[in-house]
C-alpha cells in the first residue's frame, strides 16, 4: 500500500518537495491521496542440475516475471506550483525536476543463475572450488517508461580455497552499463566496470580473524544504485548555490577490510 509520503505529502514549495525523496535521485516529490494499492502477479520456478552426489558440481537457474497492477511509480507534476517552480517541469530533460507520485501498470523480468564447480580435494592442497552468478532484469511500465532503480546485468564469479583452518577466495565482479533509465525521473545513465577482491581467513577455535582487499586496482566507477552525487558539484545561480545535475555517486575505491569474530 502507498506510504503516508506518497499519498499525504501535499506541499508544492520547492524546497518542501525536495525533502520528501528517499530515491538519491535529486528529484522533488508531492503525494497523490488518490493512489490504489499495488496488486503483482508473478510467476518464477528453479531448475536445478548437478552431480548424483552433490559435491562436484550443481547448477541453479531461476527465471521469473511480474505484471504489477498499478505499480507506484512518478509522473511529472503538472500543478500549479510545480509548474511556478520550473515552468518546462514537464519536458526537462538535463536537470532536476519535480514529480508526483502515480500508479502505472508495469512489468518485470529477470533470471538468476548460479553454479558451482568442484576443481580439487587433496590432502596436501586442500579443496578448491569455482562458483560463479549471474544476475539480470528489466522493468517497464506499459506505456513504455523504464522502472527506476534497476541494476545492470552483472557476474560474479570467484575462486574458493580452503587448507586446513585457512579458507582464502578471489573473485571479479563483473557490472554491465545501465542504458535503460527511468526517463520521467531523468536517471543518470552508469558505464560499464570489472571489481577484483580477495579475502582470507583463518579459523582457531573460537577465534576467527578475516582479512579482505575490495577493488584491489583501485578502480574509478559509478554506483549504478547509488543515485545522484548531491553534495560534491554545484553550479552558481542567482539564488545563490545549488547542486549540479548529471553526476552520479562513485563506488568506493581500494579498501583494505579486516575483522575479528570470538564466539563463546
């Protein structure tokens, strides 16, 4: 059902509008008392393959699709005092604008997929194992506007060491672009990027300590879920200061992780 924002937020004062947004997207907001209840019909199932045994290898793939009745979504406002605010608000295509909220028909679909592969089991080194997922979806309304916030298709795939109470993996995280954005909400197209990570960790009875590199080549990227960046551009208005469009929020660089768990 709507929150109390998306039904009961009735201001058109800008700033007013600006505050009501939980999305990052810099976008202002005002209620619709008139929103139904969303009503999703979704049909998915799991295959799965793998060994008689289960130990060398395994394969899961779960596709499924969702048709939303009157998905809550935004159109852009066309009251009075969102139009004095930004008069071109219904149009604007290269900045901030101001949206209500509104129910759409919509749809999704998407797979996961996710297997695993027995490599080695040794005495002397131990057992390796390759794992890899998958992960893609795509959301649209019936009039053809895209869902916001859905994450590009993206791959993990990693490989897990353990040797006695050592257990070490490597992985690269594989992101695509995000070319398909919300165009009622001017959403920030992100590119393409490869994450390279490696942890370790070490088990001594109740005593476990755990020691990660995340993003190890110190890769400059964009979050494709983290919105707009609100805080680090600004351009000069006659109002005075104000945030940029067009920037979204980076991903964090290299960082070095570590963590002691004791468990009594």
């Amino acid at each position: 059902s709507p929150n109390l924002y998306e039904r009961y937020a009735w201001s058109t004062n800008a700033m007013a509008m600006q505050m009501i947004g939980w999305f990052g997207d810099g976008n202002g907001y005002v209620g619709n008392i008139d929103l139904e209840p969303e009503k999703a019909h979704t049909v998915t199932f799991t295959a799965t393959w793998h060994d008689p045994a289960r130990k060398i290898w395994e394969l899961r793939v779960s596709p499924y699709y969702s048709y939303v009745q009157d998905y809550i979504d935004v159109d852009r406002c066309a009251l009075a005092g969102c139009l004095a605010n930004l008069p071109n608000n219904l149009t604007a295509q290269n900045t901030f604008v101001f949206l209500q909220f509104a129910n759409h028909d919509a749809w999704l679909y998407g797979v996961n997929i996710d297997g695993k592969l027995a490599l080695w089991d040794t005495p002397d080194y131990g057992q390796g194992t390759f794992r890899g997922n998958l992960n893609f979806v795509e959301g649209q309304r019936t009039d053809g506007i895209n869902l916001y916030h859905m994450m590009p298709v993206n791959v993990t795939l990693g490989l897990d060491h353990t040797l006695g109470n050592w257990s070490s993996s490597v992985e690269v995280q594989l992101v695509g672009s995000k070319t398909l954005v919300s165009q009622v909400r001017n959403e920030l197209e992100t590119s393409s990027y490869a994450l390279f990570n490696a942890r370790t960790s070490y088990q001594m009875k109740q005593l476990k300590v755990d020691f990660g590199i995340d993003n190890i080549l110190d890769q400059e990227y964009d979050l494709p879920l983290g919105g707009a960046n609100l805080v680090n551009y600004q351009t000069q208005g006659m109002m005075g200061p104000s945030t940029a469009y067009g920037y979204a929020v980076a991903g964090p660089g290299r960082s070095f992780n570590t963590r002691v768990t004791l468990t009594f």
